[in-house]
C-alpha cells in the first residue's frame, strides 16, 4: 500500500479515535464538575487538545516547540488513562443507579475514577523512567565455524526527539555496554524527530560510545520515515558506526548471518524470501524486523531468531490487549520449533511519557550454539 495513502488512513483513525477520546472526557467532567461552563468553551479546548500534537508534526514545528508538544503528550497519556476509569465508573453509576443510588455515590465514583487516572498518570511516568534489563536464553541446534555462544543486546525504539536529552539515550548506552554484549541490535524507531534535529542533539556521539566487538546493526521502523528529511537518516546513521542492514543480509565473521527488512509502513518492500535467497542453511540467520510480522514465513525461510519491537507492549492500558490481539507474539519470547521470535517492548517510548502495563526495556539475549562435531 503506498506510504501517503497509509499515512491519511493512520492520521484519519488518529483523529477520529482520540477526538472521541477527548470529547467524552471533557463533557463527562463538564456534566458532573463544570456545568457552569460554556459549551463553545469545552469545543475550543476538544479542539486545541486535540489538534496540538499533529498540527505541530504536519507543519514541521515540533523540533521548536518541545514545551508544547510535551503538554500535549501529558494530557494525551491522561485523557486515555481517564477514558477507561471514566468509563469503568459509568457502568458502576449505572449499577449504583439501579440500587437506587444517589448523587452523592455519583460523585464518590467518579471523584475515585478521577484520583485512579492522575495516580495512573504519575505512576506511569515513572515507571517509564525505570529502564529494566530483561534476559533470555535460546539455543540454535546449528554449528556456526569458531563460535559456541553470542550474547546480543537488543536496544529498540528509542524513539529521539528534542525534547528527550541526549543524556538520557547515554543512559541506555551504559546500560548496553555494562552487559558486554558481543554484539548490538537496534531494531527500528530511533527518531520521533528530524535528521536535522537528531544531528544537532548530540545523539550521533553517543552511539558512537556503543561497545560490541563484532558491531552495532540497525533496521529502521516506521517512525524513522515520518519527517521531510528521513531520508538522510540512514547516511547519519551510517556516522555513528552503525551497520545498516534494511533489506540485505551481512556475514559476521564467516560464522552466522544477519538479515534486515525495511519497516513493514515502507512500500514497496522486498519479500523475505528474496533478501534470503542463497544463504547457508547450515548458518545460523538472525533477523532483525521492526515490527513482528511474518513470523509462520520467517519460521518456515529457516530464520532462527527474530528480533522485533513496535509494539511496545502496549505502553499504556489497555494498549496491551490491543497489541496482544494485533499480533501473533506483541512481547516476550516465542518459540515454535527451532525459530525463536524475541520482541522488545523498548527502552523509550512514543507520546505519553507514561507506561502502564508495560516496561521500560533493553534485552540480553544469551544464544547457544550446537557445538561442531556433535
């Protein structure tokens, strides 16, 4: 499907989607807390709430305004924690009514709903901030020449932008480089921010403190082509020491393979069996793909390990059962005969600050091989 017809179907649902979000919120409070308030006034501010954040992505405005585009990501994060708990305290009132309830347990419910979605807010928040390590242990019954194990650390959307300080993504380098992989995997969704933006924020530098003997190897995603100029991104990629590997495979010392797809939003793309074709079988093939799709057809292509992101596990309830539903494996590990499907719910994350229901993230991915002769 072509990009700009994906792009206006993605920013029609947007609308649609968080303009009912935002509508429901601001008159359910209204009714119950503000009804004194103009309806043109609760119309002006649906609209500003609304409109803030894509209006500064469409007209190129959110490297410059990160105090505004913040605000809108903060009530964003809130106004879908206040949907559910709205919604929640609407079928108890409805219950509490059939009892024959009066308005004070109306305002009891939904003074409680309103205190769950700020206490939700402000766990959230810092619950982003808490990046934890996760580990897994696979095995891979091939025998890759002069080499018995691999330890990957996998660092994925991370999501850059003005207003996330460099500081913040060294944090996530240490972090890398304390587990002492032998080598990285970045796959896809580093910038929610112009190429521009990325070279002038310092972050170049810091990849470049990335610590892996045999490399760091990256896919883009599919916020990595949002701005005007995404497509310099790789070639200032490619200056922080980073091998690119979208659509092609690479041979990593003779002794195991990596292969890259572009992000699944990009059209056309080859089919994997194309960027597959010709390998070694006998070779250990890890697959980086941003969003975990086509695991049946990579299982089958003789893929042993597939590294996605995207989906970020969620990032907000009930986005978990949402992404739980999209997809096959939307978090964690799956294993389905000698094909292992690993995905990250991220080190960063998109919009909202806030992460309910999921976490903060790199992984360690301990690989063992078959040993030669066995």
């Amino acid at each position: 499907m072509p990009k700009d017809l994906v792009t206006l179907m993605v920013l029609t649902v947007f609308f649609l989607g968080y303009g009912l979000m935002n509508a429901y919120v601001i008159f359910r409070a209204r009714a119950l807390w503000f009804a004194g308030v103009p309806v043109w006034v609760c119309l002006i501010a649906l609209l500003v709430l609304v409109m803030a954040f894509p209006l500064l992505r469409i007209l190129g405005l959110s490297d410059g305004c990160h105090a505004l585009q913040m605000a809108s990501f903060y009530w964003m994060g809130f106004v879908l924690l206040a949907l559910c708990s709205f919604l929640a305290a609407d079928v108890l009132w409805f219950v509490a009514k059939c009892l024959h309830a009066g308005q004070g347990v109306r305002q009891l419910i939904f003074l409680t709903a309103l205190v769950l979605a700020l206490g939700g807010s402000v766990y959230g928040f810092f619950n982003a901030r808490d990046v934890r390590v996760t580990h897994y242990q696979i095995e891979i019954e091939k025998a890759p020449p002069g080499r018995q194990s691999l330890r990957a650390v996998v660092l994925s959307d991370l999501h850059l932008w003005g207003g996330l300080d460099a500081r913040r993504l060294e944090h996530f380098v240490e972090m890398a480089n304390a587990q002492n992989p032998d080598i990285v995997f970045i796959p896809g969704d580093f910038v929610d921010c112009s190429t521009a933006a990325f070279e002038c924020g310092g972050y170049v530098e810091v990849f470049k403190k990335l610590k892996a003997p045999l490399g760091v190897y990256v896919v883009t995603g599919n916020h990595d082509f949002f701005e005007r100029d995404a497509r310099r991104l790789p070639e200032v990629l490619k200056t922080a020491n980073v091998d690119i590997v979208d659509e092609r495979v690479t041979s990593v010392e003779n002794s195991f393979y990596i292969a890259g797809r572009i992000d699944k939003s990009v059209w056309p793309r080859k089919k994997l069996s194309e960027i597959l074709a010709g390998l070694d079988p006998n070779k250990p093939l890890i697959l980086l793909d941003h969003q975990p799709v086509d695991l049946d057809k990579a299982a089958a292509l003789g893929v042993d390990l597939q590294l996605s992101g995207h989906t970020h596990g969620g990032q907000i309830f009930p986005g978990n059962i949402v992404t739980r539903l999209l997809f096959d494996n939307h978090y964690g590990l799956l294993k389905n005969g000698a094909y292992h499907s690993i995905v990250t719910s991220g080190a960063g994350y998109w919009g909202p600050p806030y992460r309910v229901g999921s976490i903060s993230e790199i992984v360690v991915v301990d690989i063992a091989f078959k040993k030669e002769g066995r």
